[in-house]
C-alpha cells in the first residue's frame, strides 16, 4: 500500500507547501489591490503558532535524521500546514468576494427549483421540527475539529501518505471553492427567497446573519479590516461544507473504529448545510464535485508519483521509519 511509503509521504509533505504557498501569494497581492487588511495580532499569533509547529517537524526531521519519529514529524508539520491554510483561505475568500462579481442568488435558486428542490419548503420543515433545527446546527459546526483530529488519528494509525494526500486535496479544493466563488457569488437561500431570517426563529441563522453582513459590507467598501477570528464563512456556491465533509469522510474511512463514525458525523454535516440559510442545494452539489475530483486528482498524481520514481531517488529508510510506517 502505498500508505506505508515514508519517502512519498515526505514529498507530499513538501509538495503541500506549494498550493499554501501560492495562495499566500495571492492574499499578499490581493489585501492592498482590494484596500482589505489583516488585524495583526492575532493572525501574528496564529502564523506563530504554525511557525513553531512547523520548525518542529522539520527540526526534528533534520536533528534525528533516518531515526526521526515519522509520527512526530508528520503530526506535527501537517497540524502546522491546516493553521497555516486555514489563516489564509478565510481572508483570501474575502479578497475573491471584493471582486464584486454580479450576485448569482437567483441562478442558483432558479437551479434549485429546476431540480424539483425548493429551499422554502426544506426550512420551514426544519423550523416546525426544532428537534431537527438544533441537530442540523450542531452537525454544520462539525467541520473545524477533524482539521486537527485527522492529522492526529492518521499519523497514530501509519496513514502518512493518506494524510498528506488529504492535506493536498484540501487545499486544491479550496483554491478551486475560492477561484469559483469569485465569479459565482451569493448570499445564500433567505436573501434569494427574500425572506428575513426571522422566519425561522427555531433555525439557527447565526451563519447566514454573518455571511449576509460580511458580503453587503465587502461589496459597499465600509469592511475594511479582517479580524482573523471574527471572520464569517461568505462562499456560497460552492459550499466548503459539503466539500470538507467528503474530505474528511474519504481521510477516514479505513480507520476501524472511526470511519463509519466519521462517516456518519459527515452526511450530517452535509445534510445541515442548505438548512441553515446560507447555501442553495446545488451549493452542495457542487462542494461534493470539488471535493471528489480533488481526491481524484491527488490520489492520481500520489499513483503516479509511485510508479515513475525511481528507487534511487531517495535513502534507505531506517528501521523506525519502516516498522512506524507499517499497515
């Protein structure tokens, strides 16, 4: 399996710093073209953060060499990458959303209501089942946890070329949400049903409410400052919801134990994600299509990647690497 390859999980793990690297570019050129800055402190804090994560890893790496722990290595560095990602999707998405694209809500209604699906008729049923409503907010918040969690349970279970094929995936997957973001954007299903969010008082509208502020204010100029923590999530279609949840879902499912857990936390998450108000359904479509072709493509070059490399191209594993790395 190719999940026992410490030499191809330390490529990816290099590899992975193009795709963070290219959009850290992008926000670097993005923040002053738009007029947009980054409240410094606690992105400083942040970045720190991944820093000595990142150092740690490689420290590590570089001071043992052939001995080094791929778990610590790995666990580490990557959980060093997700902070570093994340700091930087969230404010680039605000860069892409400063485009001022025409809003694309009643397209993406009207596809809806082409697919037989009506948006109206999913939040009324959540909002007269508060049972529901409560169980459909906690399952949207579910996608911040696994971030860390998975980089854990994978390197614990000798998944590191999963884990890295995953962390590479992910962040194709979301410079793809962004880049279509860009030139798709929208506000969600309320304001395209044109309806307030008090029409559904048992649904939890938080997400909607900052989704519909953040935007109107992106695009009349008065957002000027991003505070890292107090970002809202603004990509509508497609959703990194439903993109996330197969992430995780494929990251996962060979874990005994916790892959069908993980599996259904997930289709819960992708079920709560068109009842909050902030995507149509066919954002969900089109979430699980990136996510699926990200993990086609990832896994494919990874393939790739094993059958061309020649043998040579990198030194003998040392017992630990290659006892750690065992299925």
């Amino acid at each position: 399996m190719i999940d026992s390859d410490a030499r191809t999980a330390w490529q990816l793990f290099n590899l992975n710093w193009l795709p963070v690297a290219s959009m850290g570019a992008l926000l670097a050129l993005g923040l002053p073209l738009t007029g947009l800055s980054l409240e410094p402190v606690a992105y400083g804090i942040t970045v720190a953060i991944a820093a000595v994560l990142v150092v740690a890893a490689y420290g590590h790496r570089l001071a043992k060499g052939e001995l080094a722990d791929p778990k610590l290595v790995f666990s580490l560095g990557t959980i060093g990458q997700v902070i570093l990602t994340c700091a930087i999707v969230g404010p680039l998405s605000y860069v892409a959303g400063k485009l001022n694209w025409p809003l694309q809500d009643d397209a993406l209604l009207a596809i809806d209501r082409a697919l037989g699906l009506d948006p109206e008729a999913i939040a009324r049923y959540v909002n007269d089942h508060p049972w529901l409503a409560d169980c459909l907010a906690r399952g949207y918040g579910l996608i911040k946890w696994p971030l860390l969690g998975i980089p854990v349970v994978l390197t614990l279970t000798a998944r590191h070329v999963r884990l890295q094929v995953f962390m590479l995936a992910m962040s194709l997957a979301l410079a793809v949400t962004i880049a279509i973001s860009a030139v798709m954007p929208a506000i969600g299903t309320y304001y395209g049903l044109q309806l307030p969010a008090a029409h559904f008082p048992e649904i939890n509208t938080a997400v909607y409410a900052g989704q519909l502020r953040d935007i109107l204010a992106l695009r009349d100029g008065s957002l000027h400052e991003l505070r890292l923590f107090f970002l809202s999530g603004i990509v509508s279609f497609p959703s990194f919801h439903a993109a996330s949840a197969v992430l995780y879902m494929w990251a996962l499912w060979p874990v005994r134990g916790i892959g069908g857990i993980a599996a259904a936390l997930n289709l819960l998450m992708i079920a709560a994600t068109p009842a909050i108000g902030a995507h149509y359904l066919i954002d969900v479509a089109g979430g699980i299509a990136v996510a699926a072709a990200s993990i086609w493509v990832t896994t494919f070059y990874v393939q790739r990647l094993g059958r061309t490399a020649p043998v040579s191209a990198a030194p003998e594993l040392s017992p630990v690497w290659q006892t750690s790395l065992a299925e």
